[in-house]
C-alpha cells in the first residue's frame, strides 16, 4: 500500500513536470521516498530478470552507458535507463516510477542505471547490482565528492559487501584496478584496458592522482602512460600490478576529429567510432565488457552497435547554430577537460573558442580545478576566445596566465550567445566548453534554433 | 641575475587542488618582469637543494600525507633553518598542517608536523567547505575556497594571516585564517590562492629576492583582470 502510494504520488509529480515543461528528476523521486524510504529497492528487485546493470567512475558514465544502451538496443533486449544527469538515488527514483505500472511491474529485462559516485554504497546495497562497471576514478569536485582514496574505500567494502556482483574494471586505473585486487575468496573482477596509443598528447599534464601502489604507497612504473595516471604501469613483484586486460583495445587510430578506430584482443573486427578521443574508446571497451560479462550478447551485434553510436547530450555533441556548426564539449574536472585539449584542440589555431564556467552546485562550487588543467597546452592559439559564466573572470585569469590572448568576457549568456555569432561566420566551426548547468543553458539556447536539438526536450 | 629557484614539495603527493595555480603565478609573476625563475620540483626521497629561494608546499590526501610527514622531517632542519633565516614559504591545506607541530587524521591516527609553525590540527566531524572572505593586515582582502575537516589552533605565540569575514577559516570557532611566521604563511585558502591575491605573490616574490641577495625591484603589473576576479569571489562568500 505504502508502496502503491509512492508510485501515485511520483506519476503525479512527472506528470506535472512534463506539462509545467520543467526538466527536474529529482522532485518525483523525492516524493516517492518520503512516502516509502525503501521504494528504490522495492521497485528495482521484483524486476529485470536478465539483469541489473550499474555504471559509474569520474568520467564517462554517460556516454558508456549510451553504449550499452545502443548493444541492448541491437540485440533486442528491452531496458530502463535513467537519463544523463539523474544519477542520484532520486533520479533512480523518478527513473523507475516512470517506467513501473501500479503494481511496481516494469515491463523490461535489464536495467541500466549510471549512477554517481557518491551514492554508489547506498544505492548498490539497495538495488544489489548484477554488474558494476567502474571506468576511472580521478580528482572530480572535490568539494562535492571529497578524496578520492575515500571514494575508493567505499567502493572496496560496497564490492565485499556484494559477492555475487560482477565487476569490470579499468585495468590502466591503478586505483580501479586495485579495487579488484585480492577479493575474498578468490573472488575475479573482469578487466579491459587499452594495448596501445599513439595519437596525440598533452605535455602539461597535472592530472596524475594515482601513480602509487594503493596498498604499500610504491610509485609504479609506467611504460606508456596515455594521460592522468592512465596507462600500462607495473608494481613491484610479488604486489599489486597493472592486471593483464581481459578486454583489450589494440590498433588505436584516431582520424583527426571526426571518428577512432581500434579492434579488441587483436581478433576482433576493426570498430569505428563515429566520435573521436581516446576516452571514448575506454567507455566502449568498458561497454564491450559488460556485452561479454552479463549479457552474452553475440560479439556482431556489439560491433555494429558501436559503430553506429552517435554523440551524447553535451558530450561532443554537434548542433547547429545560425548556420554555424557549434561543438558542445562537457567539461568537469581537469582531467575531463585535458582529454578534450588533446583530442579537440591541439592542432588549432583560429578557431573560435568559447568557455562557459559556473558554479552552481551540480557544477561544483569550486572553481580550483582549472589551474590543474592543460590550458598551456594551447599556447599555439591565436584566435579568439570568449568566457562567459558566473566564473567568467576565474576562466579569464587561468587563460591570461597560460599565454593565451584574445580573451574576451561576457558573464550574461545572451549577449555571450551575441558575440559568438559576431566573431565567426556561417560555415565557420565553434567550440563551445561548458560546465554542467552552463551546457544545459547553452544548449537549450542554441536548440530554440536548431529542430534537431529541440527534439530532445520533448 | 641569479635565477630565483622555487622548491615546489612533493608535487606528485601534494598537488591534488589547483597547486599548479600557485606556482604558475609564482613564476608567471617573474617572468612578465623578466626575472629569471626556476622551479624544482621536489619528491620523497629527493634532496632539497640548498640555493633555494622560495618553498612551495600544496594539499593531497590524508593517505599521501603520512608519506610525506616522514619524509618532511628528514628535511625538517633544513626548512626550519631557511624559513628562521626569512626565507619565503608558502604552504596550502595539507601543506600547512604538514608544518605544525602534529595533525590528528581520522583514518591514520596522529602525524607528526615539523614544527615550524605554532599550531595544532585535528580531524573533526565538520567539514568546512565553501568560498571563504579574510581580511589581512599585511595584504587586505583576500579570497578563496576551503575545503577541509581538519581543524587548526594556535599552541603558543602564533600570527594569523587574517580574520574571516566569511567562512571559516583555521576552525570553525576563532574566526582566524592561517598563520604567518617570518616569511612563511600557512592557509587553507586554495581557488587557486595566489591568482586572485597577487599582493601575496609578489609580497613572496620580493622576500625571494632579497633572500637570493639581489637587490631588484618589482615593476607593477596590470592587476584589472585579478582585482575583477578577486571581486566577483568576493561576491559570492
């Protein structure tokens, strides 16, 4: 009864939402467990008999769990999944009221949930998950998420606390990798990784959280290192080493910024990417794993999945904008962003680029991380760059301090979306690098103008 | 000219929060003056040169900490002699508590601090968190964002860096930000500090200077863009 009532009262709420126009996910959620504290549970385990399957990590669990989506997709399984950005247990919430009939019966085999870092133990003693995939841990709103070695902590009991979970984990993360390291009773995560890279890299890079042996405080020893602490690394023998990739990426071609390439295990047939970056070949090849680990999905179905993926939400997302093709580059944290330098912008010199930095809550309220990033690594640039944002002035000191000129400041986003069309011209590419609450705004700016963006506001 | 050589401590350890900022200004600040700098960074194990003119120490976690506590107090002699004979110091968050006479973590049980500054940290259950507005005797206003559950009080003789406007600052009850002996400031002020609070750095700056034995003087610097900044931050504590 408690349970049908929760159910009720978020319906009524999304429904709400849905003809008010406003997009929070939270408030049905929130409705929902006041009225049922354990509805989450309720609502998630009397479901899904092919499985539950949880994402999470700093970076990457949107697009990775798109990816996943898109496999279930074509191999015709159905699925509930929660939108980008309602990561929290409320999100979750709101997800499952959504898709649930009155009597919490969810027409759907698998779920697929990302879920944020920090409601990881909660959520996952709750839902007990089939499969966690974690893609990487790195320093991320510190003043939202704390340290990284006590997210980790919680990671390892959670995982102690679910036996008959099974994980995959990045292999080229040593504090990821190590959250698989001797498990009670022998207890195996499956692992993926990537062999080679050779495309291009950032030469600043302040983004190393993790370069010691978790457990004896050793520095590893890397033998190609990609970026941050990711890479092929070693320990000391007999301890803690990088584990031996169960899904590997060989073959990493990256075509200047329109697609990647690479195969899987040097068997596989060669996938494409249809969005450039080597992170994007971590968050398929994190996907590709859960395909093999949980689904037993036929490698065909993972293959053509993933070359027909397209960009997500904000995530080198391209719209149009009066005629200008404008790229939603997300960015959150310094390694995020340094990723999107060496994929995205080392090679250009004139194009315009625009920041947009807030600090509202869900973009951290901490604006430090910008001087962990690579901006010096843009010191090539020579054309123009606009800031905006409630940051503004913090984003135009870190570029004057990195050497870069040409700034220009407009906190106000509508005389910012102004100038953007006064310093280019039709045809001409823009970068548009926004934080969370800056890319909604953004994007929903730019969409009024653009049908195929609108699409996905209704 | 002597190249002013900056130590940077424990940057793979000790780097977790915008200390880059720090020492790019540092060393930025030189440069737009066209005096020569040069920075070394400094990990456990290595010896720390003895023509330094400046000392960088940052934040990390309580788990790098204790390895670097360790190592701190082989070079403990060495950092005291510089900053009694007015070398310049600074020191951020885990840095700074790193540089009292102990730091009592939640997880790894107490830390001994080298001693340099007259003050003692706890690990609490309050996190202090938020932009935080002090004002300064020596440097006026100042801004920031703290971030931290470690709590910290003066034992003995001890000089603030300034009183919190807003925020909290040292602990949650004093209202005082920081310390500052000689030339040697300890904070929790990150954001990065010093970009916002150029007055700081080029007060740093000048103490290296005449630690080096060089008599140069400090042109001004157009400071629009970082007084605009400091302002905005200002704003918002």
């Amino acid at each position: 009864m408690r349970s049908l009532l929760a159910i009720i009262a978020a319906k009524v709420a999304l429904k709400t939402n849905r003809i008010t126009g406003s997009g929070g996910t939270a408030l049905p959620g929130m409705l929902a467990q006041k009225l049922d504290k354990d509805i989450l549970r309720k609502l998630v385990l009397k479901n899904f008999p092919k499985g539950i399957i949880v994402v999470t990590g700093t970076n990457g669990k949107t697009t990775t769990s798109r990816f996943i989506a898109n496999i279930l997709e074509e191999a015709g399984i159905s699925y509930v999944h929660n939108r980008a950005g309602s990561n929290m247990e409320r999100g979750l919430i709101s997800t499952m009221a959504e898709n649930t009939n009155l009597y919490g019966r969810v027409d759907a085999d698998v779920a697929l949930f990302e879920v944020d870092e920090a409601f990881m133990p909660k959520v996952c003693r709750a839902i007990e998950p089939d499969t966690i995939v974690v893609t990487n841990l790195f320093r991320d709103q510190l003043d939202r998420y704390g340290e990284l070695d006590k997210i980790a902590r919680s990671f390892r009991n959670l995982f102690e606390d679910l036996p008959n979970t099974k994980l995959g984990l990045n292999a080229d993360d040593p504090l990821v990798a190590s959250l698989g390291y001797k498990l009670e009773n022998e207890r195996k995560a499956t692992y993926f990784g990537v062999g080679d890279y050779n495309g291009p890299k950032i030469t600043n890079d302040h983004t190393a959280d993790s370069i010691f042996d978790p457990f004896t405080q050793q520095k590893l020893h890397y033998t190609d290192r990609y970026f941050g602490h990711i890479g092929r690394y070693r320990g000391k023998r007999g301890g803690f080493t990088r584990p031996k990739p169960d899904f590997q990426a060989n073959n990493v071609r990256q075509k200047g910024i329109e697609n990647i390439k690479f195969d899987v295990n040097k068997t596989s047939k060669a996938i494409k990417l249809e969005m450039p970056g080597l992170f994007n070949v971590y968050n398929a090849i994190a996907a590709y794993s859960v395909a093999k680990i949980c689904l037993d999905t036929d490698e065909n179905s993972i293959i053509s999945a993933l070359n027909e993926s397209s960009a997500v939400f904000g995530r080198s997302e391209q719209l149009n904008y009066l005629n200008r093709e404008v790229v939603m580059l997300l960015i959150k944290n310094p390694t995020g962003l340094n990723q999107i330098i060496q994929t995205y912008l080392l090679k250009e010199k004139d194009r315009l680029l625009v920041f947009v930095i807030n600090d509202n809550f869900a973009d951290g309220r901490d604006i430090s991380w910008l001087w962990d990033a690579a901006f010096e690594d843009l010191k090539g640039y020579r054309g123009k760059i606009l800031v905006g944002g409630t940051r503004a002035y913090d984003m135009a000191l870190r570029l004057k301090y990195a050497g870069l000129k040409g700034v220009s400041i407009e906190s106000d986003e509508n005389s910012l979306l102004k100038m953007i069309e006064k310093n280019s011209t039709r045809r001409s590419k823009i970068f548009i690098l926004p934080t969370y609450t800056a890319m909604l705004s953004m994007r929903s700016k730019i969409a009024a103008n653009d049908d195929k963006a609108k699409e996905f506001w209704q | 000219m002597k190249a002013i050589k900056i130590a940077h401590l424990y940057p793979e350890r000790m780097s977790i929060y915008g200390d880059f900022g720090n020492v790019l200004v540092l060393s930025q600040r030189m440069n737009w003056r066209g005096i020569k700098n040069e920075v070394v960074s400094i990990e456990v194990g290595d010896k720390l040169p003895k023509d330094i003119d400046m000392i960088f120490i940052g934040g990390g976690q309580d788990k790098g900490q204790v390895v670097v506590a360790e190592d701190l107090m082989a070079k403990s002699s060495q950092i005291k002699d510089f900053a009694e004979s007015g070398g310049p110091l600074l020191s951020v968050c885990g840095g700074y508590q790193l540089l009292g006479e102990y730091f009592i973590s939640s997880d790894y049980g107490q830390i001994q601090g080298i001693g340099l500054f007259n003050v003692i940290s706890k690990a609490t259950e309050t996190r202090m968190i938020g932009n935080i507005l002090v004002q300064s005797e020596k440097f006026g206003q100042l801004v920031g964002f703290e971030n931290h559950s470690g709590a910290t009080e003066f034992i003995g003789r001890a000089q603030p860096l300034g009183v919190v406007k807003k925020g909290f600052g040292n602990n949650p009850d004093d209202k005082l930000e920081g310390v500052i002996y000689k030339n040697a400031i300890g904070t929790y002020l990150h954001g990065s500090f010093l970009p916002k609070n150029p007055k700081v750095a080029d007060w740093l700056i000048r103490q290296a200077i005449k630690y080096s034995g060089q008599n140069i003087k400090l042109k001004e610097l157009n400071d629009e863009l970082e007084n605009s900044a400091r302002k905005n931050a200002a704003r918002k504590a």
